[in-house]
C-alpha cells in the first residue's frame, strides 16, 4: 500500500462511482452520497475513471477539491467543513474521501452528524458540487 | 347543504366550517311557472376509494310535475355510478399500486444495498407508501442507499440547464426508524430538512407545494 499523499492538488479530480439511481438529469441525488465521508477514487491513482466503476454502477460522477462547498453549521451550532482527504486502501491504491470534518475535531468514519436533518443538508450541498462524468443510463464519457 | 327559498341573488357561496372549503351552487329552486316545474342544477362528484378523486358533473334538469323527469334523473344517476365503478384505476392508484411493488423488489434478498437497509426503514417506508396512495403526489422514484436508507424522490416540472429538476423533495426512511424530509432547490442551492413526527400527509402537502411551487419553503 502507497504512503498518505496529501494534500491533494485543488485541481486533481475525484472519481466518484454512481448507479442510474443515483442521477436526476445531469445532477447528482444527495442519497447518493455518504456521511460522514463519501469515498472517492484519485485520478492522480487511477487515470482511467470507467475503472473507478464499481460493479453494479455504471456511471462516475467526478468533482475537484476547489470546487467542495463551503464550511456549513448546524442549527445547533455544529460547524462542519468538506475536506478531500488521502485514504489509500490495501486493495485500492486510489482511494480517497470526501469527509465531512469537524475543525479541530479528530475525523472519525462512523461520527453521526448532529442531526439527520442537517446531515441531508450536507449531503445535498456537496451533490450540487459534483458533474456527471459517465453517465450510468447512457455510458460513454462526456466530453 | 344548498339553502332554499328565500334568496333573492342568483348564486350562493356556501362555507363548510368543518373544511373551510367554499361551495359555488347555482341559483336556489325557482318556481317556474311557464313550465310548471321547477329547475336546479346538481353537481355529482363521485370518488373511487383510495384514488384521485373523479369528478363527474352533471346538471339534472327535473321536472317536479314530471314522472318522465324522474325517471330520466334516476337514469342518469344510475350510468354515471355504473360509469364509476367500471372506470380503470386512476392514475394514482396505479402509481401508488407500482410504489408497492417497487418496495417489495427493493426489500427481496440481494437487492441493491438490500442488506444495508433494516427492516424498520422498510416499515416506515411502507407507512409513506400508505400516505402517498391518499395524498395526490407520486414520487418520481424510490431508491435504497449506501447509508441503510429508503428515499422517495418527488421532483418538480422546472428543470434546470442540465435537465435536472430544479426542485426537489425527498422523504428518507432511515434505519435508526427515523422519517426525515428534505427540500432542495438547485438554483438558489438552498435546503430545508425536518423530522417527520407521524405527520406523513402534512409532509407530502408541503413537498407538493414545494416542489411546483417557488421554492419559499427551502430558505430559512
């Protein structure tokens, strides 16, 4: 297994892999991502993205780090920010996440958001980020 | 209720208190002499159980002095009720009939992210489906999640560049047995989610309105 490579370059796109389910026109539904880190495939790792697909899918919906939202709080007050984050994988050298952190708060992967109602919000803040890449009702990569 | 006798305007707005709802009649009885009988119009509305209403609308002209009148009322009334039971299932009854289905494909061994999804997710996933079959909203789709969840997406006709719907609502059955709706506008980018205490038909009503309407219920 590689060594952690951060940070990842703002421009280096992710892979994310996506069913037909998954896609309203040429957006993202927020139920297809995860809370509170959506798994992702590096491109600087994996260069062909139709190999990012998991079986079952069929489309990549694909973002860059720039382009993550901006940091979001809870009506609690809980502050929350959209990191990418290096996670290389014994099976799965391009591995990374989408997490959504807690500032000065370590990253734990089964953290529950404050709140159902506010983890939806996050997730439907970070689907409006993504593009679809690979189409899963039509696959051939967009231009 | 339709008042009588006295009203000397030709149309009546009747108030039901109980519903708040507003009912035009047209005019009260009149006695007409030339015909030596008496006009008023009726205004049928059937409904089939469980179904988006189906309204049929009939002005009955009877002739009080008529036994022919009569007679032709009673066969009106008898065609249109005929009519009624032997229409097909409305549109969403079917649709609701299919959501069913569609759970049940989701909930069979080795459906996508089947052993993800507890089953309380799918009993409260049925409860919505319970509600829908009596509300007037068919959800677009109903899918099973990575996260152990049940969503049903309700979309708006506005569409945005990219052919998505503008608006969305979604009702996410988790599996900590937990309904939760979510609003979204992918224009303005804004959001609205609350937990749904039983109220599921509450629920459907705001989504409805949402999703066709200006989007005032994602801010704030």
């Amino acid at each position: 297994m590689r060594a952690v490579d951060e940070p990842i370059p703002t421009d280096e796109q992710l892979y994310r892999s996506i069913a037909e389910q998954d896609v309203d026109g040429e957006a993202l539904d927020p139920t297809a991502l995860d809370v509170p880190g959506t798994s992702v495939a590096r491109s600087k790792y994996q260069p062909v993205p139709t190999q990012a697909i998991h079986p079952g899918d069929g489309g990549i919906a694909v973002i860059v780090p720039r382009d993550l939202p901006s940091p979001m709080v809870s009506s609690g007050g809980a502050r929350y920010e959209f990191v990418a984050s290096d996670d290389p994988l014994e099976d799965n050298d391009s591995h990374a996440e989408i997490r959504m952190n807690r500032p000065g708060k370590p990253y734990k992967s089964n953290h529950k958001v404050a709140s159902k109602e506010f983890e939806l919000q996050l997730r439907a803040a970070l689907a409006l980020r993504f593009r679809i890449l690979i189409d899963p009702r039509n696959p051939k990569p967009a231009a | 209720m339709m008042s009588s006798g006295a009203a000397t305007d030709d149309r009546h707005y009747l108030n039901a208190p109980q519903t708040g709802a507003s009912v035009r009649a047209r005019p009260t009885p009149q006695r007409d002499q030339r015909e030596g009988g008496r006009h008023q119009a009726i205004f049928v509305k059937y409904t089939t159980r469980g179904a988006r209403p189906v309204a049929l609308y009939g002005a009955i002209h009877v002739g009080l002095t008529s036994a022919a009148g009569l007679a032709s009322a009673a066969l009106v009334l008898g065609v249109g009720a005929l009519a009624a039971l032997l229409a097909p299932p409305p549109a969403q009854h079917r649709a609701a009939n299919a959501l069913s289905g569609a759970l049940a494909t989701l909930r069979a061994p080795g459906a996508r992210h089947r052993a993800k999804v507890a089953d309380i997710a799918f009993q409260s996933a049925e409860r919505v489906v319970a509600a829908i079959k009596a509300a007037e909203l068919v959800p677009e789709r109903v899918v099973t999640t990575s996260q152990g969840e049940v969503a049903f997406y309700f979309r708006g006709q506005e569409r945005t560049a990219g052919g998505a719907s503008r608006r969305y609502g979604t009702i996410v059955c988790d599996s900590d047995g937990d309904t939760t709706v979510l609003l979204a506008d992918r224009v303005s980018a804004e959001s609205k989610a609350w937990r749904i205490d039983g109220r599921l038909s509450e629920a459907l009503a705001i989504i409805g309105d949402f999703v066709d309407g200006d989007g005032e219920n994602a801010s704030g």
